[in-house]
C-alpha cells in the first residue's frame, strides 16, 4: 500500500470516527484509531483543508497546564474561536490557591503540602 492510500484510509477512518462520536479531540482519535500523533495530526489537517472537519468547541487538555485542544466534528462550518491563553500570572494564582487548599488543616492528612504557606 502506498503511502497516498494510507492517507486516504487514515482520513475515512478519522470521518467514521467523527460520525460515529459526534466531536473528539485529536488525542482521542489517536487513542481509537491506534495510530501516532503526527499521523492523526496531518490527516486532520487535510480533512480541515479540505473542509470537510471543522472545531466544534475547544476544551481543556490537563497534561500541557490547562491548555486548550479542539474538538473537531465533521461538517464545512465556521470554526470556533479559540480561548485566550491562560497568562503566567493566572497560572500561578491558581497554583498558589491550590497549594493553600492542600495546607487547609481539614485536609491536611490526605495531602502533605510539598511547600511552606
């Protein structure tokens, strides 16, 4: 099999997905089709080009510090705006508040805060 085939295979089995559940993030199609990330990536990106995927919504990916991820659905329509990033200052706001939950002494036992408040 060539490697114009795979693509196209790789391309409707992205478009099954799709159809078969709604919207999924591309981490969610690598994790059901079972291939790498850079091949689910350019074949997301043709399939964009092609407008034949658009991003639905946008939502939190929590291993890259909240970040956001599209959820792509099949259909030519208006992508959806992409969220502002969160900025340092929000990022260690959130931390610092996090780190004040764990000194909280009611929770104090289940989780022993890695710094000093």
């Amino acid at each position: 099999m060539n490697h114009g085939r795979r693509r196209i295979v790789t391309m409707l089995l992205i478009m099954d997905a799709l159809a078969e559940h709604t919207y999924m993030t591309k981490h969610d199609l690598v994790k059901k089709l079972g291939y790498a990330l850079g091949t689910v990536n350019f074949a997301l990106r043709e399939l964009r080009q092609s407008k034949s995927v658009h991003v639905s919504s946008w939502v939190r990916h929590l291993g890259r510090n909240g970040d956001y991820t599209p959820r792509f659905a099949l259909g030519d329509v208006i992508d959806a705006p992409r969220p502002p990033r969160i900025t340092a200052t929000e990022r260690q706001r959130r931390f610092r508040a996090a780190r004040r939950r764990m000194a909280d002494p009611m929770f104090g036992s289940l989780i022993a805060p890695r710094y000093r408040v």
